[in-house]
C-alpha cells in the first residue's frame, strides 16, 4: 500500500472541498465482471445530467472527466477515494 505524499493529500482534501460545495453526489456503483474492478457513476457539478466514470484499478484512480483524462486530481476522484476510505476499502 502506496503512502499518499503530502501534496496528493492537498490535492484531494481541496477536490473534495469543491465536491461538497457544488453537491457532486455517487450516483450508482458496480464492479466489472471481467477485471473485479470497482466502479462509480459521479454526478457533474453542471446539474445538467452528466455523469463520469471513476474506475477503482488496484491503488489507482481514474476519471473519465477531462481534468481526469489529463491526469488531474479532480473531484470525481475525491468523492470516491473518500467514500472508499470511509469504507476502509482503500489505501
């Protein structure tokens, strides 16, 4: 298990500042038959319907938002890593 660096929790605890705020909820969850991987539909901040995909791979978090595709901490990601460490499933 990975320590998360003191700049990657910065990052995260402003992400999820910004998910609180603008009341991005988890809409749905699942796993992938296939792989086992575990993955959650995130509501968009718009309000418009939108929904992203965050995909739980090994320690790794992906988002299919555009700040995620770069690679980007965004809030998507943080409202799962939270929920998960809630849940005492990840890191």
């Amino acid at each position: 298990m990975k320590e998360l660096t003191p700049e990657v929790k910065r990052q995260l605890a402003r992400a999820l500042y910004r998910a609180i705020e603008q009341n991005v909820t988890i809409a749905g969850r699942g796993y992938i038959r296939e792989t086992g991987n575990q993955f959650f539909f995130v509501n968009s901040a718009s309000g418009h319907g939108k929904q992203y995909i965050v995909l739980v791979t090994g320690e790794r978090l992906f988002c299919s938002c555009p700040a995620g595709e770069h690679d980007l901490m965004c809030k998507h990601r943080a409202l799962v890593h939270a929920t998960l460490a809630s849940e005492h499933t990840i890191f």
